[in-house]
C-alpha cells in the first residue's frame, strides 16, 4: 500500500543523506521524495511515499525519529489531505499530431509549456494515478521524456474535515 509521510527536520550538514540512507540501509523503498524550504521555525519539510503495510510503516516512523535531525513525522496517509504531483511530459509532435496533443492535454487540465518543430511540452499537475493516466494516453504519440516531482501533500484544516469540504486557497 502506497504510503506518504510528512517529515519536519533541522536541515543541518548532512541531514537529507542520513533520512534518505535510512531507506536505501535497510531496504525500505522509496518511491519519491519532496523538500520543501525552511519553515518560520527553522525546519525544513520533506514529504516522501513509500509503500509497506502499518507495521513496516510504524518501523519506518520509528528509525526516522530516532535521527537526531527529525523532529516530527506525520503519516498522511489515513488523515484527509490533499496530495499533488506534476510531471513534464515532452511528446513527440509532428504538425499533423499537435492539434490532437493539445486536446489531449486538455483533457487532464494540462497546458503547453513548449512547442517546438518535433515536440511538445506538457505540464500536468495532480495525483500520481491522474499523472501516471496522462503518461499512458500520451506513450502512442512518443514520449520522448518524463520530469517528475515527488509527491506533496499538507494536511486538510479540520475545520473544513467536519463540514465535509476542501480548503481551496486562490493563487495571486
């Protein structure tokens, strides 16, 4: 079961090496990984995913804390969160095939970051099984390569869990 936890931690010399050796040292996988800047407090946040069932997962949450850099560690997995990815899709794009690409692209809410003689550029941001959807639906047209962040997620306001709705925060 695909798992994502939130880690906050003193970004000290060597403290992202020390957390993400921790998986690679006892054979944890780590399917992605997202640092964010600092915090006001000083702490650096790191969302990853893994995958492994509770008591793998509550094996992981306990080395993790016990680093001396790890402050808190939050599974998300089971609390209301809201999860993004995004993922740059550059596709093969002989003029005949643009128009079909760019409706493509509409269909999960993309845009066309970069057009060129022999390629298109996609954006598509969303959960990882809406991204991995599009990378399927664009591979007849030839992908010609992937860039993808890791996964980030925050937690929903639990005011708005009890009234059964999303926060959703405008961009300036």
């Amino acid at each position: 079961m695909k798992r994502t936890l939130a880690v906050w931690f003193q970004n000290r010399f060597s403290a992202i090496p020390r957390i993400t050796g921790l998986f690679s040292g006892r054979g944890f996988v780590l399917e992605s990984i997202c640092i964010g800047s600092e915090t006001e407090d000083g702490l650096t946040r790191l969302t990853l995913t893994t995958r492994g069932d509770d008591s793998l997962i509550e094996r992981i949450v306990k080395q993790l804390h016990r680093l001396i850099d790890v402050i808190q560690v939050v599974d998300l997995t089971g609390a209301p969160s809201v999860e993004r990815e995004l993922a740059l899709i550059k596709v093969q794009s002989p003029n005949r095939t643009q128009r079909e690409i760019v409706q493509l692209a509409e269909v999960f809410r993309g845009r066309i970051v970069d057009m060129g003689a022999r390629s298109v550029t996609v954006e598509v941001t969303g959960r990882s099984d809406k991204i991995d959807a599009a990378i399927d639906r664009f591979k007849p047209f030839g992908v010609i390569e992937v860039s993808r962040t890791g996964t980030a997620a925050l937690k929903r306001d639990e005011a708005c869990e009890k009234a059964g709705r999303a926060v959703v925060v405008g961009m300036v």
